[in-house]
C-alpha cells in the first residue's frame, strides 16, 4: 500500500494499546505547521513565539528528516489512525546510549487522556530495544525521593520544594534529584532480579546491561499529557 495515496492508512512502526508511532513524513508538514502556531505548544517546546509559514516548517522538517542522529516519530491514536501529536529523540549519542526526547500532543482534545504516556511508554521501550537494555517500571507512589538511602527512612514530611534536605533518622544530607535517580535504579534493579529470565510471564527476558538511558522530557499541554 503506498503512502502517496491519501486515502491509505498511515505506515505504523510501532503499536500499542491506544498509541501507534509511525514514520513523520512530508504528508503531516501541514498538520504540523497547525500546531506549531499553538503558542501553548510553541511555549512548552521552549520555541520563540513567533508564527510560523508552511515554508518554513517545511523546511525545518526537510533538515530534521535528513538528521542521522534523530528518531522522529508521528504519534497516532490507533483507533483512527488520527495523527495527534509527535515524539522525537533528537541529538542520539550512539556512543554513549543517550538521547533527549522530546513529546508534545498537538490536537488539543486529545490532551489529558494518558495518550502522552502511553507514548512516551513506547518510546523508552523502543529506545531501550535499540541499546539492548531493559526498562523497568516503577510503581508511581514509589518514594524515590523521601527514602533515605544510608539508613532507609522514608521521610514523610518532604515536599517538592526541599531540593536538598538531611535525613532526621541518621544525619546524611541528600539531593533530592540525584538521590530519586539512583532510588530508583536500585529499586529497578531489584524488580528487574525479580523477573529474571526464565521466570514464567514476567515480562522481562535477557540480561541486564550496565548503562543508563537518560531523557529530557518536553511535554506541552498538562502534565498528564
Ligand atoms: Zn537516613
């Protein structure tokens, strides 16, 4: 089936439960170019508020689209095969198994739906596959940042101001950032354990590999988006 026809359903590389993610081709530049000139989007993507042609757009997509070193992906409600927004990994270093990543839903109705986490779901998944690694996920009232991680207290009263706070059960001083990303590699770590190969319906299959995929997350809309 080509993708010229207009009529033909979208090519989809991947497939979720309500997401699919497909190849973002010239065909979307319009759509694209619509939701660029949402200042709300524009904002979030941290872009000058400026509106933008289809020229233009056209042309920061024929330079985008010919990046080796980005995954750019159009996000479709599956459904319909209604395309609703785009996820991307810009700037992949091969070498070190990172990337940003960048979301943002462009219809508005379809913000606040849990169609952005599922998409971004998907992407670690399938950024993951690609360094050979394994994503994890950890349930979301998980206290990442309120256990402390010399003596395993979890402290109640912190709030998401206290970037750096000391632990009132034994004195050890914490980064709130750092000390929530290596909680949560440690508690990953042992989830991944659980569910070692060979284990039946775990989900999980091979062997853990050392390394970290880190992401910077975009996200316009709510945060639910
Ligand atoms: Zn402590």
């Amino acid at each position: 089936m080509s993708s010229i026809d207009s009529a033909a359903p979208p090519i989809v590389t991947i497939v979720g439960e309500r997401i699919a993610l497909g190849p973002l081709d010239h065909t979307l530049v319009p759509l694209m170019q619509r939701w660029h000139n949402d200042l709300a989007v524009v904002a979030a993507l941290g872009l000058p508020p400026r509106p933008l042609t289809l020229e233009r757009m056209a042309a920061r997509h024929d330079a985008l689209a010919a990046a080796e070193d980005e995954a750019r992906f159009a996000v479709y409600t599956w459904a319909d095969r209604r395309p609703i927004g785009l996820a991307t990994l810009p700037a992949i270093d091969f070498r070190h198994g990172t990337a940003r990543y960048v979301l943002f839903i462009g219809k508005r109705d379809c913000r606040g739906k849990g169609y952005g986490t599922e998409t971004t779901r998907l992407m670690l998944e399938y950024a993951a596959d690609w360094q050979g690694k394994h994503v994890v996920a950890v349930g979301r009232w998980f206290p990442s940042s309120k256990t402390c991680g010399v003596c395993g207290h979890a402290h109640a009263g912190l709030t998401l101001k206290d970037r750096v706070w000391t632990c009132p059960a034994c004195g050890a001083t914490h980064d709130q950032d750092a000390k929530a990303a290596r909680t949560l590699l440690a508690e990953g770590t042992r989830l991944f354990a659980l569910h070692k190969p060979g284990a039946t319906g775990s989900g999980f299959a091979g062997t853990p590999r050392a390394g970290i995929l880190t992401a910077t997350i975009v996200a316009a809309g709510s945060p639910e988006t």
